[in-house]
C-alpha cells in the first residue's frame, strides 16, 4: 500500500539510499535534513535514480501551500531555483551511466516515469513544469518533486515549528528516523552536542509526531549499542553497554521509544540495530559522502585507492582474529535500505516495540576487506599496520535471524559488491567533484 514517509536524515548516507527503495517501493517520501552532514544535490540524485529527470534546485518551486502554515523557512535561504536544471532520462532504469558526462539539460523534454524503471507511477498526474514560474521563497519550506514523489524540507529536526508545519503539509504515515550525529570520536569530546542533536532531536521529533497523531517509526540504532565485552554473533537480547557517547545516545533513544509504546497502546516502533553500513548504490551516482576526513575503513580505503589518502592505517594486526585485524559484519547500504522498506512493511503485524539487528551475520577481517577492494578497483591500496585504535573490539559480527524471521529479510550482497559499488561511486566523485 502507498505510503507518505518522513525520512529525518534522508540526504545523508543511509537515508539517500532508504529513500531510493521507498520511492521505488511507490511511496511519496518527504525528507527532512538541515543538511549538516550531506549536500543537497543528494535529493537530486535520488530523484534521477528514482527515474525523474527532474531534480534539487527544482526548475519549478512548488509549493502548493504558500501561506497557509504561516512557517518560515527554516535555517536556509531558498536560492532561485534553475530553470535549467533538468537531465533528460537517458537509459531505461533512469540512471546515467558512469562516467559519461550529463548532455545538456533542457527545461522542458522530460519523460513520464517509465515503468521499465522498476518503479511504478503512483497515480500522479504528470505535467510538463514550466522553466519560468518561480515562487522563491515557499513559506512552508517545503520543496517538492512530484514526478519523483519526493519532497524536501531544509530544518533541523530540533525545530518544532518546522515539523508541525510539515506534518501539516503532509499526511505523514510513518517516520523513519536517521537525522543525527554519528562520530564516536566526537561524540567523546563533545557529548553535550551529540545528547541535544540526537536525544534532543529525537525528543523533539516524537512531541511533533504526537501533535500530528502519527504513532509509526523506524529509529537507526547501531551494534555499538552492545556491550564491547560480549561475545559475537550479538543477538538482540545480548548484553548491552555502549563504550562512548554516541552510543549512549542510541541506548537512550531506544529507552525512550521503549517507554513510549508502553505508555499508549497507538505506538509502533522498530528499532534497527545496524552493522557496518558500507558500499553505495550500484548506479554510481549515490553514497556516502562524508564531509572532512572519514573514520570509517570503507570510505578510508576508497579514498587511498582514488589517491586522495596517501595510505590505509591498519588499526592493529595482533587481535585474536584469523589475520591479526579487527573484524567487522559489514553490510551493503542497499540491503541496509530494503530492510528499512520490510520493516514498514511489517509494522502493523509487529508487536509495540521491535528490536532487530541489520547485519550479514559473516565477519570480514580489515586485510580482508582490502583485498576485496584491491579486485574491484584493480589496483594495489597501500597500507601501514598502526597502532590499535582505542576503544575497539577486536571482533563484532550479527546474528541476524531475527530480522528474517520478523520481516522475511536478509542481506543479499557481498563483500565484492560493496567494494565494486563503493569504487564506482568514489569515481564518480571524482569525475563529478563539481556537480555534488
Ligand atoms: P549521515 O551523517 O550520512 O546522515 C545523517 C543525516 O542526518 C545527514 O544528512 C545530516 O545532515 C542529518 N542530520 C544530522 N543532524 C540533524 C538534525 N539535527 N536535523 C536534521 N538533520 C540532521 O549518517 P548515516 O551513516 O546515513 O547514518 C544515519 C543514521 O544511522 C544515524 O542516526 C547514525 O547514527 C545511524 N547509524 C549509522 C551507522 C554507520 O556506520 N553509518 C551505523 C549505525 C547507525
Ligand atoms: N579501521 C582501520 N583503519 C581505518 C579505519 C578503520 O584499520 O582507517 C578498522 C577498525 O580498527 C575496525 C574496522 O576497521 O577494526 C572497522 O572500523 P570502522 O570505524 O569502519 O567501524 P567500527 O569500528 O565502528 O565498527
């Protein structure tokens, strides 16, 4: 069934790809980022793969509700948008090949959505938008794409203003909740940032969701949540004991959902406990982007292999695993994304509170994982073994049954397609540096 889904954080890594397999789903997906850690040409990437030429900056600012919220903008100003701004859908599935380099845009020749795309229309009535009739400065702050079925509100998901008047706008179905900071090492030297953009957030968006009485959602939770002395495969009822801030945050967050469904029989919640997030969206044009130099090993690696980082740092090679590194349940984004899709699907059939782990349930050692991404990129990925990094495990892996069993979902990619996916989309970065 068509759904309209919140999507807190969905420009950023895991949400861009979340809204991919919604829109694809054939649900109307509204975003709400302050984008802090992600860019707008995100929305605009997702609508092309969502298989409408049309994008962010729109050529056309709808806003259909021009002074009935009474909202500002929130935290921006809406730059004209380019009348030009439009690709025209060049392959079947939507997406641009990589590599090649977009023709010239025109502001009119844009396609229906194909049904070859995979993705349904969703009973929108397609209109060619005129490359001239601006509203630059829509009060709600809501932009919107109806060809993708994909909207977009610019605010901090601390801002109540702002999402009383999105849940105005939009008859909201169902929340999935990915807006938040997630640095273990800042969350260390800045904890008071991370317990009011992530607790605070989340507070702020569950007092907006009950205003607008909408009691549906989906939080990313993460394996840190774990106690670091445990012993893997972690289950869901594995001891908890998060080592850091951050994760803290998520442990707490999940406190509070826990304590809200048990206060009012009208809550849903479904609570993702993630692995290694890794890979990116097989088109090319979609994955993570982290702004500065990333923590996480799979961004590190694809960064040493395009030349931007000199070299890997190997964080320990004297673990009690199989080759001395540390050992890591990583997942594909993608798989990541369409369990976020079976978890709304399944919602009303599960009980109050669910907590399920989204993993592959295989541990990939470091050395590994290079080894992977040396076949995919086709080069050699230098790397000095360092000292331990403080605070990690040596070995963190999944059992996922739970979600199997719960939604009828597992991962289906490898570690190959990760690291071909992730090589692909870090040359399109490259190639495109000035586009994002
Ligand atoms: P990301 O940084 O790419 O995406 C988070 C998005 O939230 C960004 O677009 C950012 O701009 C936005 N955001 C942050 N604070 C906000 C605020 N106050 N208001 C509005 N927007 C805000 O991160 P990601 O990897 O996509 O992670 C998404 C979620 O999944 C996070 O909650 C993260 O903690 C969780 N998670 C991530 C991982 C991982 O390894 N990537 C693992 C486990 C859990
Ligand atoms: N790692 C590494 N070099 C890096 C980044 C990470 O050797 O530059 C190792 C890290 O020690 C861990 C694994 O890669 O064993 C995964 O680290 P990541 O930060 O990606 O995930 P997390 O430790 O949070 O699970």
């Amino acid at each position: 069934m068509k759904q309209t889904i919140l999507v807190t954080g969905g420009a950023g890594y895991i949400g861009s790809h979340t809204c991919v397999e919604l829109l694809a789903a054939g649900h109307e997906v509204v975003v709400l980022d302050n984008l802090s850690n992600s860019r707008r040409s995100a929305l605009d990437r997702i609508a092309r793969i969502a298989g409408c030429g049309l994008g962010f900056p729109l050529p056309v600012a709808v806003d259909p509700r021009p002074t009935a919220s009474g909202v500002e903008p929130v935290g921006r100003s809406f730059s004209a948008p380019s009348p030009v701004a439009v690709n025209p859908r060049p392959t079947a599935s939507g997406v641009e090949p990589v590599g090649d380099s977009f023709s010239a845009p025109t502001p009119v020749a844009v396609n229906p959505r194909p049904t070859t795309s995979g993705v349904e229309p969703v009973g929108r009535s397609f209109s060619a938008p005129s490359p001239v009739a601006v509203n630059p400065r829509p009060t709600s702050g809501i932009e919107s794409n109806p060809e993708s079925g994909l909207h977009f509100v610019e605010a901090d998901v601390r801002d109540a203003g702002a999402l009383d008047a999105l849940f105005a706008a939009h008859r909201i179905d169902a929340v999935i909740h990915f807006a938040g900071l997630k640095s273990v090492g800042e969350s260390v030297q800045q904890p008071l940032r991370y317990y009011d953009n992530n607790v605070g957030g989340t507070l702020a968006l569950l007092a907006a969701m009950r205003r607008a009485n909408v009691h549906r959602i989906v939080f990313s939770s993460s394996a840190t949540v774990y106690a670091g002395d445990g012993q893997p495969p972690f289950r869901e009822d594995s001891a908890l004991g998060p080592a850091n801030p951050y994760g803290r945050t998520k442990l707490m967050i999940e406190q509070i959902l826990t304590d809200l469904a048990a206060s009012a029989p009208e809550w849903k919640v479904v609570l993702l406990r993630y692995f290694n997030p890794a890979g990116a969206h097989e088109s090319g044009i979609l994955g993570e982007d982290p702004k500065g130099i990333p923590n996480n090993l799979m961004p590190c690696v694809s960064q040493v292999a395009v030349g931007r980082l000199a070299q890997l740092e190997v964080f320990g090679n004297d673990y009690p695993t199989p080759d001395g590194t540390g050992v890591r349940d990583y997942i594909h984004v993608v798989d990541l994304a369409v369990g976020h899709v079976a978890a709304l699907g399944a919602i009303e059939q599960l009980p109050a509170v669910s907590t399920l782990n989204l993993g592959t349930g295989r541990g990939v050692s470091v050395l590994e994982l290079v080894k992977a991404f040396e076949r995919a990129c086709g080069r050699p990925v230098p790397y000095r073994i360092a000292p331990r990094r403080p605070g990690d495990a040596a070995v963190n892996y999944s059992d996922p049954a739970e979600a199997a069993r719960r939604l009828g979902w597992r991962a289906t990619r490898d570690l190959d397609a990760m690291c071909r996916d992730a090589w692909r989309w870090q040359q399109w970065q490259a190639q495109h540096a000035a586009e994002l």
